[in-house]
C-alpha cells in the first residue's frame, strides 16, 4: 500500500465523529499509511456509526496510521459506489455499504454495480423488528396480521429505507410471508428511524419495520413494544419471538461492509481483507458490537462476493416482482 514518509493525520474517533490530530511519525510494513473511508449516505445513521466506529478501533489498535472517514450522499449510495468504481487502482480507499445499497441499483437504475469494485468483507449484520408504539390496539403480531389481512391498505407499515433499502424489503417480504399480496400494502416511507418513531407514535403508520438499534432506547421505556423480529433465533435482551417461533417461514437481516476500488493488485485486496480481519479479531471491536447490538456476521474476499452476487439476484427479483425495478442506466 502506498506509505509516504510523513503523514499529517486526521483521526475520526467516537461517534462524535471528532477530528484529532497529530503530527508525523514512521510508517511500518504491516500499517497502512493512510486509509480513507467513505459513508455513502449522510452522517449519523448506520453507515456513518459503523464506519467511524471502525476508524476508531483501527486507530486505537495502531493498525493503521490514520484513516479518514468521509460521507458522499446521492442515489441512496449508488453515487458513492460509482465514485468507488471511479478510483481504480486505489487501494487507499474503502467504502462502507450494506443491503440499502443492493437495492438502491435496482431501485435507481444506476449503470454501475459490484462487478466494477473489489469485495473486501462483511463485518455484521442486525435483525428487523416488526414494532408498535405502547399502546397500540395490537396485542400481539397475530392481532396485527389479522387486521393487516382484513384489508392492506387501511393497516400502514412504516419505515425508514427508500424503495429497494432494508425496512422497505422487510416489510414486503412480510406482507408476502403471512399471505398478502405485498403489492397491495400501504408502506409509508420516511426519512430514517427518528421520522419514522414519530409517524409512529402520531397513527401516520400503525407499524413499523426497522432496525433493533434504532429503538433499543424507546423499547427499554416501554414507549415501544416488539411484537416479533426477524431473527433466526431469539435476542438477547429483548423479549419477543422470532417470526419463524410465530409460525412465518421467513428471517432477514440487514448487513454492513466494504468494498474497494477495481483493479487492485492481488497483494493489495489481500492487505486490504487482513487490516479489516484484524480489527475484526481485536476486544476493541467485539465490545462495539455487543455495545450496539450488532451480530457478527464476517465473510471475507471472495466470498464476501459470491454472497454479494446472490443478494443482487434476490433482491432484483424481488423488486421486479413488486414492479419497481428500474432498468440499468436509465
């Protein structure tokens, strides 16, 4: 990797995203000189925590001599992965992406897709939760899909994913999964999870499919009740089933990682997969994931592609079936 003698460094440490800095110091062989970042949507939601979260370990563990977290918003991501696909040869680049940037290609149309970028890894992944405010007239997810089946358009879900992100797909999915034509749901788009808890706990939606993380908080004072998740298995910490304990036949999960530019040499894909192996490995990291109840869900190279290639074909095919796939480049 490109190792200048000298480097100015400007570190993002804490979810603050706060900038330090610090002078010139030697670069070894086993440490990047320099590594930037890029979140391709805005600060603060969970592209933007994962990321500096990842810079700060990495700094911390001095696996990298600095590293730099930056955000391209534009297309729900597919302007920063053609902004990746655009740096070729760069190996001092990586970009932070997730299942909201699988559908937002097929949702936008956009000309580039992953066979333009380099799969360095998964790091993690987090389930869905099917939630409604404390006093919801829904007991129970079987109350809930009860009225959702009596009639889809007076029942409104909510989230907060553009068309093609994780909420919108989940909440297809499980109007398909009970039984309803997920082409006949009313599913009411807001701006992220804060928007959304609102037009919640306001009646504008009558439920939500979101991320955990999100409403960890509101679920603890009992202004928000799970009524299931979309977990293979029962969380920790949170009292719900898992739809498949309900008897639904479907699990989701929303994950994040990186790819890099094309056209790197061998040597530095396989640098690149190392650093993120390592961070991965380190207490520092499997601390900030229990800390905000991410699952670790890491898959590396090659293979972080072939699952890359898989979750285009799913999730193109759902959005076909939906009718609401754009033609590539258009």
């Amino acid at each position: 990797m490109r190792s200048p003698p000298c480097l100015s460094r400007r570190a993002v440490l804490g979810l603050a995203g706060l900038a330090a800095l610090s002078g010139c110091s030697p670069v070894t062989p086993d440490v990047p000189g320099s590594l930037r970042i890029m979140v391709p949507n805005a600060p603060g939601g969970g592209y933007d925590t994962t990321a500096r979260v990842v810079a700060e370990v990495l700094q911390e563990e001095e696996l990298a001599e600095a590293v730099e977290v930056f955000n391209l918003e534009g297309a729900s991501g597919a302007v920063g992965l053609a902004r990746t696909a655009g740096e070729s040869g760069n190996p001092d680049l990586l970009m932070m992406m997730g299942l909201g940037v699988v559908g937002a290609l097929y949702a936008t149309g956009a000309a580039v897709d992953f066979e333009q970028v380099t799969p360095i890894a998964r790091l993690l992944s987090e389930p869905e939760i099917i939630a409604v405010p404390s006093d919801s007239r829904f007991d129970t997810f079987g109350d809930l899909v009860g009225a959702w089946r009596a009639d889809p358009k007076v029942v409104k879900v909510g989230g907060g994913s553009q068309i093609g992100g994780p909420d919108h797909l989940a909440a297809h999915m499980l109007a398909e999964s009970v039984g309803i034509d997920p082409r006949r749901i009313e599913y009411v788009r807001f701006d992220g999870g804060g928007p959304l808890l609102a037009g919640l706990f306001t009646g504008e939606v009558d439920f939500a499919v979101s991320g955990l993380g999100e409403y960890a908080d509101h679920i603890r004072m009992g202004e928000v009740r799970v009524l299931a998740v979309t977990a293979e298995e029962q969380l920790d910490d949170l009292d719900a089933p898992t739809l498949r304990e309900l008897g639904v036949d479907m699990d989701f999960r929303n994950w994040r990682g990186f790819v890099a530019p094309p056209e790197l040499a061998g040597e530095e894909q396989r640098s690149l997969v190392d650093l993120i192996s390592r961070m991965h490995e380190t207490p520092a990291w499997q601390a900030a994931q229990r800390a905000n109840g991410w699952t670790d869900d890491f898959l590396v190279g090659d293979e972080f592609g072939r699952f890359l290639d898989e979750e285009s074909a799913r999730v193109a095919a759902l959005l076909d079936d939906l009718g609401l796939s754009r033609e590539k480049g258009s």
